[in-house]
C-alpha cells in the first residue's frame, strides 16, 4: 500500500514536473536564463528538491521495513497503527511538500517575468542615458564656443582700450609740452611790453620837457627851428613805435587769449587725467571718488579713525545717485546689513550734519518713513538713554529709505570716502 502511494506521489510530481516543462504562451515568452539569476530561488528549489528526496528515501524504507515485518511475523496492531501514522503523516508532508514546490515555481514564474520587465527598464534607461550624455556633450561644446567667443572679444577690446590709453598719455605729454612754451613765451611777452611802456614814458617825459623848452625859449626859436624839425622826424618815428607797440600789445593780448585757452585745455586735460585714475584695491569708484565698505563692526567714532587713516572720512552724501550707488554697493555685501555713514547730531538734537560740518540738505535725504505713520531719526531713548546720534543705512529697507539713527557706540560696518 505504501509503494502504491509512493508511485502515485511520484506520478503525480511528474505531472508537474511536465506542467512546469510546459507553460503557458505567456510564460514562454519569459527569459529562462533570468530564472537562474536570482541565488534565492536556486536555493529554494535545491532545498526543496532535497526535503522532497528525503521524504522520499523515508517513505521507501518504511514501506521495505512494512513489507518484512508482515512475512515474518503477524503485525501487532501498535505497531500497525504507528506505522499508519507514520505512512499518513509522510503522505501528508508530501502533499504539502508538492503544494509549496507548485507555489515555489509560481513565484520563480512571477520573478521571471518580473525580471524581464526590469532588463526592459534598463535597456530603456541605458537609451537615455546614452541620449543625454550626447546631448550634455553638445551643450557643453557650445558653451565652450560661446565662451571662447566672449573671451576674444573681451582681449580685443582690452586691447583697444590700451591703445587709446597709451594715445592719451602721448597726447597729454605733448599738451604739457606746449603748455610750458606757451608760457615761457608769455613771460618773455609780458618782459618785452613792460620794456615798451618804459620807453614809451620816456620818450613822453622827453616830449614834455622839449615843448616846455620851446615856449620857454621862443625868442630862440629860430635857431630852435632845425631842432623843430628833428623833434618832429622824432615824433614820427615816435608815433610809429606807438604804433608798433599797440600792434604788439594786441598780438600780447592774442596770445595772452591764446595762453588762457591753452590752460583751460591743460586743466580740462589734468581734469580727465584725475577721472582715469583708479581707486585702490578694496575700494570702488564712483564719479570722482572712492568708496570703502569695511568687513569688521565697530562703534561709529572707530570707524571713522579707521577712515583718516587711509586719508579718507566718513560717507557724505550729496545727491540721489550717490544715494542709490552706496546703498546697491552695501545691499550686494549684505541684503540685509546695516553700515555708519557720516552723519550726527550729537553737537545740537535734531541738527544733523556731515563729517564736513554742513548740514544736511532737505532735499538730500532718505530716512525711513513706516508705514504705521512712523519715521526716522526718532532718537529712541528705551533701549539708551543718551538716545540715537549717529546716523547709518539699513539695506533692508530700500534704497531711498532707508536711513535711520542708532546710538553711536553700537558696533556696525562703515563706509569710507575720498576724493581721487
């Protein structure tokens, strides 16, 4: 009986066996190599065939050991029940064992195919990755053209900014040159008409004193008459040095017009001169000026020693467009920063001035105005009770208001200003 069980239980292994030989259509179209892919399932399977074998050996030897026992001898009933137990309890293992190996290649199936769907993905993946690097390549080579452009127009410019440099200083070299010229003849002009006028009052000095002779003299004029006649030829050749030396005093005014233009050239010259000069390192221009935006915080009296030092003072601001230069150049260090500039009125309240001493304009200011009805300087006197007397930017607020006062020991950045 437990043979005829063993070979239905094998019969029925093949058939499943075979069913898993042949799926379905679906299943076929399922990679087998992917099967074997997955280390997990090899060892399900090894570990169930394993368990199935055994099961399998036990089951033969029982039923050897069964058939012996009932030739030789009547089987007790114990012992016939405990082998049925034991006959039932394998039947029972196998049927489970063959359930959980159907399940198991139900699941290597589901994992097939899921595998094939994730090769799919990948190779899908692979395209685009491929796609995108060629694409990555083709950006990269443009902007890299781009920018090679940029920088060859960027060196040619450069390059003709110097030249025009270069042409500058050449051409205010000989400006100089001329300048001086001009001046040295100028002062030897000026030598040249005072040598005139001396002559001309001499020769007047001479005429005074012969016309005072002749009426003095008169009852010598006739022996005076020839000497009448040598006054006269000198009183031509008088007339005609007038003459010359009105014609030089007019040629002395050409060229004193002359020598006016050429200096007003000269400081136009010296002028631009001054506005092609650079500021120093740290420091920015603006106009005619440079500004300095220090990195450390301190009281407003630190800050500005800290400018004299570089023979430099406090911000002064004079109109709107210095306004919105220093408050963009502080807004770029911190958004949201605050920065002395030269301004107080710890001298009388409420008056404030500059660093220079002059009073701040009505016209030039942008102190903060709330819009709860509040503004700035209030002079806040909770938090101190010496009040607020020095003035700063707050580059939070914006860039036509944006002034406020705040006591001047508190430690904030400052800015700097000379003149170039």
């Amino acid at each position: 009986m437990v043979l005829q069980q063993l070979v239905s239980w094998m019969q029925s292994t093949q058939s499943v066996n075979i069913r898993s030989m042949n799926p379905s259509k679906t299943e076929q179209t399922v990679p087998l190599k992917c099967q074997s892919d997955n280390p997990q399932v090899r060892r399900s399977v090894w570990g169930l065939s394993a368990l199935c074998c055994g099961c399998l050996l036990s089951s033969m030897v029982l039923a050897i050991l069964y058939g012996r026992a009932v030739r030789s001898s009547p089987l007790n009933p114990d012992v016939a029940r405990t082998f049925q137990n034991d006959y039932r309890n394998l039947t029972d293992q196998l049927l489970s064992i063959s359930e959980e190996r159907s399940a198991l290649q139900r699941s290597v199936w589901n994992l097939t195919e899921l595998n094939h769907r994730l090769d799919v993905q990948c190779d899908e993946l692979a395209g685009n990755n491929t796609e995108l690097t060629s694409i990555n390549r083709i950006l990269f080579l443009e902007a890299d053209r781009h920018l090679r452009e940029e920088n060859d127009k960027l060196v040619i410019v450069n390059a003709v900014f110097a030249e025009e440099r270069e042409n500058m200083s050449t051409t205010i070299g000989v400006l100089e040159r001329q300048n001086e010229n001009l001046t040295d003849s100028h002062q030897r002009e000026l030598e040249r008409t005072l040598e005139l006028s001396a002559l001309n009052d001499k020769f007047s000095r001479e005429l005074r004193e012969k016309t005072e002779n002749f009426t003095l003299l008169w009852p010598q004029n006739q022996e005076l008459l020839d000497q009448n006649v040598l006054l006269q030829s000198e009183n031509l050749q008088l007339i005609e040095t007038v003459g010359r030396v009105r014609s030089q005093k007019k040629e002395c005014d050409r060229a004193v017009r002359n020598l006016t233009e050429a200096l007003e050239n000269t400081t136009r010259l010296q002028n631009q001169k001054r506005r092609c000069r650079s500021c120093e390192d740290g420091w920015r221009l603006f106009r005619s000026s440079c500004y300095f935006l220090s990195r450390d915080s301190n009281s407003w009296a630190h800050g500005r020693t800290q400018c004299q030092s570089h023979g430099a003072d406090l911000l002064v601001i004079n109109s709107q467009e210095e306004q919105r230069f220093v408050f963009a150049m502080s807004w770029k260090s911190n958004p949201k920063g605050k920065a002395w500039v030269g301004m107080t009125d710890i001298e009388t309240e409420g008056e404030w001035r500059w660093v220079t001493n002059s009073l701040v304009r009505y016209n030039v200011q942008y102190w903060v105005q709330r819009a709860d009805g509040t503004s700035e300087p209030d002079d806040w006197r909770v938090s101190n009770e010496q009040g607020e007397d020095c003035g700063h930017i707050d580059t939070a607020e914006t860039e036509l208001n944006s002034w406020m006062d705040a006591p001047c020991h508190t430690h904030y950045r400052w800015i700097c200003e000379k003149a170039l």
